[in-house]
C-alpha cells in the first residue's frame, strides 16, 4: 500500500501501478493500492490496477485529479475491512477525472461488518457519509458491477455535488430481485444531499437491476 499524507504531488508517466497479492492493513486500511489523507494527489496518464485483489484509491479529505487514467479492476475482495467503492472510495474531498476510464470495478464482500463500512455499493466510485464533490469530464464507465444489495456500479454518492459532460457508460451492471435487494440505480445512485447535473452523455443499459437503469435519485 502507498500512503500518502499531507502532499501535494503528481505521479505521471505511461506505466501501470498494481499489486500481485491482496494488500496488508496499512494505515486503517486493507487491500487498497493507496490511501490518501488530507493532501492533493494528480494521477496523470498511468493505469491503476487493483488486479480484483485491492481497492485502487481509499480518500480521506483529500483533492484527487485523474488525467488520462485508468481505474481498473478494483475490488478490495471478501476479507477487507471496508466493502464499498471498488475503485475510488471519497471521505471528503474531491474527484475530477477528465478522459478517464473506470473499468472492471465492484466492492468488496466482506460479511459482519457494521453499516456503511459493510455497504455493498459503489463499484467504480462510492462517496460516504462524509460529502465530497466528483466532476467527470468526458472518459468512460465500463463493465463496472454491483451485486445483492448494491447500488450504483458506476457512481454512488451520498452527499456532495456531481457533475458529469461528455462520457460514456456501458455494460455497468447491478443485480434484479423481486425484493428489495435489487439494485436501485444501476450506473448511478444518488442521496439526498446530492446536487447533480449531468449532461450529453451516452448510456447502454446493461440488465441487472430493480429500478433506474442509468439513475436513481433518491431526493437529491
């Protein structure tokens, strides 16, 4: 796990960053590729892969940029110590991603733990109780998941502001129940203290899912 406290740094280059085996507590934190507090952190042109073994980013009141990045294949697994946001979990803070691509992303499934820390929401990028903005321009959220009782395989949001322009959404998946384990919202979830505004997007529905195939906005 890289930890990053209290910078303001950029990492660039063409390469790929990921971990072979499910990451060590680091710093509260379990299987997570970087843990990020109260700094400001560009990811520049690299791919961040969590190999479907780790997390790729856990923020805590940080401000995180993506330029030309990818987010792929982050799922912090069945023995993690917090389920929600496969990709990119935010406490706080910020997200803006231009020309980004969020692929292959779900939670963890770990069973026990108390809620919140045990959601199975969020596949690419969850935001938690604490309110923190994401802005998306342009990129893509591909075959990004969610399974039983998760919502939101591409975004979920519990407070904050979302801005979104110009990307793509395809194959992001949840799951059907004739109860309420469905999925509600299968691309993106949002709360009610949410402000949202999206616009000139493209979406393919992929099925799997109770309610809102691209959105559910409960209140927000």
């Amino acid at each position: 796990t890289l930890v990053i406290k209290n910078k303001n740094i950029t990492l660039s280059g063409t390469g790929k960053i990921s971990a072979d085996n499910a990451l060590k507590t680091v710093d509260d934190r379990q299987n997570t590729l970087f843990v990020i507090k109260d700094s400001k952190v560009t990811f520049d042109g690299l791919t961040l892969d969590g190999a479907s073994k780790n997390r790729v980013i856990y923020s805590e009141n940080s401000n995180i940029t993506l330029t030309s990045t990818k987010i792929i294949n982050g799922c912090p697994g069945n023995d993690s110590n917090i389920n929600p946001g496969g990709g990119i979990f935010l406490q706080g803070g910020s997200l803006t991603a231009t020309d980004t691509t969020f692929s292959n992303n779900k939670p963890g499934s770990t069973q026990g733990l108390k809620d919140g820390q045990g959601d199975k929401n969020g596949g690419a990028i969850y935001v938690g109780s604490t309110s923190a903005d994401i802005t998306i321009n342009a990129g893509s959220f591909e075959n990004n998941k969610v399974e039983v009782l998760g919502h939101g395989a591409a975004i979920y949001q519990n407070a904050g502001k979302l801005n979104i322009k110009g990307t793509k959404f395809k194959g992001n998946s949840g799951h059907y129940a004739s109860d309420n384990e469905g999925t509600q919202g299968a691309c993106i979830h949002t709360r009610e203290n949410v402000v949202a505004e999206i616009s000139d997007v493209e979406v393919e529905i992929a099925a799997g899912f109770n309610t809102g195939g691209f959105l559910r906005s409960y209140g927000s």
